[in-house]
C-alpha cells in the first residue's frame, strides 16, 4: 500500500518557498547622487539589532529611474511581496506598495493627502523620513528545482524504494 499515494497528485505537489524579511529604517539623511543608477542615502538603511533582524536583504537604496525604493535580494526569486510601515509611518499618512522581481524588491510610498512620493527629490525624501520610521518587509520566495533534478515527489518514491529493498 502506498501511505503517499494521494498526496502525489495534489496540486502543485513539489512546491517549496522560503520566507525572507527585513526592516527598513527610512530616518534624516542626505542624498549621495555620484552612482548612474541608483541614490544611496546613509537614513535609508537595513535596520538590525536586537529587536529587529532582516534575512535575505543585502542592500536599500533609491532607484533613480523610477523614485521607488529598491531592495536587493539576491538569488531570490520574489513573489509575493508583502510591505507595511510601522505606526511611525501610520501616524503620518504613509503607505508602501511591493513589487517582487529577480533579486529584488521595488517599493512605492504614497503619502494620504500628497500621493505618489518622489523619493529621488532631497525635500519629498524629507517629507518621509522620521527618527524610528521602520518599513517592514516580507516575500515569499520559491525553490525552484533545476531541470533533471529529481522532485520532491520523486525523491519519496525513491526512499521507499529503498526502504523496500532494506526491509526485503
């Protein structure tokens, strides 16, 4: 009898994802404008002590291109980006909106009352950025297996095959 027989055909059977997070501290800062591509700003940094850790962000900084903040990942696939402010940023009317790509997460600030935040401009940076201003970050990143590679599936066939053969 096979115990696993009716888990094999479920959908999506050999689906696995990891959870990666972090903390963002959007705090006062001037803009470093020499990279082509991208704003650093020494407030705008992964926030980590004791009481908040990030795991899977690498770097956070302004995409001069488009005035989103931008999180790299690397070698994360980023799917379903969740992204929220803290009651320092609930307090002043912002939120925050994440789109997962290859490596990355690209995120917006809308501000109640101002919309969409510009955050390549020095003064709507200004505007946003606060002492304990925290944006917390959250996606869900699929493991996928490279072509050939057995499945999880195959891989519980082929322990029981083995299993068999030791009990024989």
């Amino acid at each position: 009898m096979d115990e696993y027989a009716e888990y094999r055909d479920a959908w999506q059977p050999d689906n696995q994802t990891a959870i990666r997070y972090g903390c963002i501290r959007i705090t006062d800062g001037t803009h470093d404008t020499t990279d082509p591509d991208f704003i650093t700003n020494p407030g705008l940094y992964i926030h980590n002590n004791s009481g908040h850790t990030s795991v899977g962000v690498e770097q956070v900084r302004i995409d001069k291109a488009t005035g989103y903040i931008r999180v790299d990942t690397p070698g994360s696939l980023n799917g379903v980006p969740l992204v929220t402010g803290d009651e320092t940023a609930a307090a002043q009317g912002l939120l925050f909106g994440g789109s997962g790509g290859n490596g990355y997460v690209n995120i917006l600030c809308y501000k109640i009352g101002n919309g969409t935040m510009d955050l390549r401009v020095q003064a709507t940076y200004d505007l946003v950025a606060s002492s304990g201003l925290n944006l917390w970050l959250a996606w869900l990143s699929p493991l996928v297996r490279g072509v050939g590679d057995p499945s999880a599936s195959e891989r519980i066939a082929d322990l029981e095959a083995r299993v068999a053969a030791l009990e024989a």
